[in-house]
C-alpha cells in the first residue's frame, strides 16, 4: 500500500466486489470478491469511500464530503448548495 496503511485504508463490500481506498492517497480500487486482479475504479482519482455506495472528497476539516460519486450507478448527484444559491 505504499505506506498509505499508516494514514488508513477505508473498505466495502458491495456488487459482488471489494473496494477499498486510502486516506493518504485517495482513488478506489476494486477487485471481485470470488477473486482476481486489482483495478482502479475511473473517475475516483483523490475521492476516497465514505459510506456503500458512496465516494467524495472530504471537505474542509474532514466534516461531511463533497462531490460525490455512487459506486453501484456511477451517479453524480448535484450539489444542493449550488442549486440552491441559483
């Protein structure tokens, strides 16, 4: 893990697969849960896991996360608070 152990690794379990990300270095990776190679999941580079299904970046102070990523869907949503500052 490249000394990223020491700084923490968050993991879910979800469709059928492991994923797991580092609080140091960010992104998620993936590997099926009956076996195989590791991969990076795309569009997760310095997002970490927050809750199944879920993948952010934290915000500031590390309360609450911020764009974030639904790993079952690949959803997007919207930032309620940019909607509600148009």
């Amino acid at each position: 893990m490249n000394g990223d152990s020491v700084y923490g690794v968050d993991l879910a379990i979800g469709d059928g697969k492991i994923f797991w990300s580092s609080t140091k270095s960010g992104g998620v990776h993936q590997v099926p849960v009956r076996g195989g190679e590791p991969s990076f999941v795309p569009g997760t580079e310095k997002l970490r896991l927050f809750r199944w299904p879920w993948a952010g970046r934290a915000n500031d102070r590390w309360v609450g996360m911020r764009e974030l990523l639904n790993l079952s869907t690949g959803a997007r949503p919207d930032d309620p608070r940019r909607r509600s500052a148009t």
